[in-house]
C-alpha cells in the first residue's frame, strides 16, 4: 500500500518540488490587512498559517472533535491561492473578484492524486463545509484577533478592530470561550514569573 502510494504521487518528483518553491512564497508575502493602520513587515502569510494550525490543533480537541490533525492540515493550506495572487486586505476585497478555486485548482494540478485531496482541505475552510472545515475558520480568526491584540498592546488602537469583528463571526463555542478571555489577556502574561534573576 504504501509502496504503490509512493509510486503514485512522486512519479514526477519535479513537480512536487516546483510545489514546495511556491509554498515559499507564503514566507515572502505578507499580510496586508495590517498595512491599513499603519504596521511595516509584521508578519507574513506563513507565519499567520503555523500559528493558525497550532491554534486548529487545540481548538478541535476542545470542540471534540476525534481528528484535530485534519484541522491543522487544512489550516496549513487554507492561504494556499495567496502564493500567487497575494493577501488582499478587506477593503482591497471590496473591488476585485478573484476566483479563488481556479488559482488553487491550478496550483495543485500537477499532484496527482494528491492535487484532490489538497484541493478538498482547502475547500473545507473556504465553504466551512464540515465540521473541521468550521473550527479551522474559527481558529484562522482566533489567530488574527491574538496578533491584533499583540498590535494593539505597541499603540496600533484601530487592531482592536480586528477584535471586535472576530468576535461576531466565532461560529464553535469553544472559540467564543476563548475570544472573550483573549479580550481580557495580555500578549505578556505567558512569560510573567519565568524570568530568572541573577545575583
């Protein structure tokens, strides 16, 4: 099973590769919404995607949900279109139509059989067509309301912005729960206490 799997989807190992080059560009592109209130080079695509996961990771097993590595995965690829057409900040959004599934389908295309099963992961989040497909959303949101409120906390006040409109959009009720601590929270509580003192 394995092997024939094996044969199956690296037959042509180039193409896998020229994949693994446009992941790279998640790393290059940055998220633009933040641009609106001013922030310079503060994070980039990728870097919103891995905490994005880690957060999906948690967030099913508190929905119970009995495979929260499949949130993670889809999580991992739910920007996938944005190696090639970029972020688009809401307001950007308000003008210009982008076919989405057509950029991700094109991508994917040279896969294989894995060019469905990555297509489906993305389709979950940007339908929230399942179960997982809708904690992932709720965890993509919960990550963009901790990087406003890590914002906010250095002076950008129109982050909470971001805060304000995660909260009406949270569909699971674990996400909700944590919403509402988070708006209580500081970026700087984790580390209180694990500073050691030399003398």
């Amino acid at each position: 099973m394995i092997r024939s799997f094996y044969l199956k989807t690296v037959r042509n190992l180039k193409n896998l590769i020229n994949f693994f080059f446009e992941l790279g560009q998640l790393k290059k592109n940055q998220h633009q919404g933040w641009g609106l209130i001013g922030v310079k080079n503060y994070e980039t695509v990728a870097e919103h995607n891995l905490r994005a996961a880690q957060i999906g990771y948690f967030l099913a097993k508190l929905e119970n949900y009995e495979k929260p590595e499949e949130v993670a995965t889809i999580l991992l690829f739910h920007d996938l279109e944005e190696c090639r057409i970029g972020d688009f900040h809401k307001v950007a959004n308000r003008y210009i139509n982008v076919n989405k599934e057509k950029v991700v389908s094109e991508q994917v295309k040279n896969l294989e059989e894995l060019a469905d099963e990555i297509l489906n992961y993305w389709k979950q989040m940007e339908k929230q067509s399942t179960v997982a497909g809708t904690i992932a959303k709720d965890a993509d949101l919960l990550e963009q309301a901790l990087t406003a409120k890590e914002l906010v906390e250095i002076g950008y006040q129109y982050a909470q912005d971001w805060i304000n409109n995660v909260g009406k959009r949270l569909k699971t009720k674990s996400a909700k729960k944590i919403w509402k601590i988070l708006k209580k929270s500081s970026s700087n509580d984790w580390w209180q206490g694990l500073k050691k003192i030399s003398l």
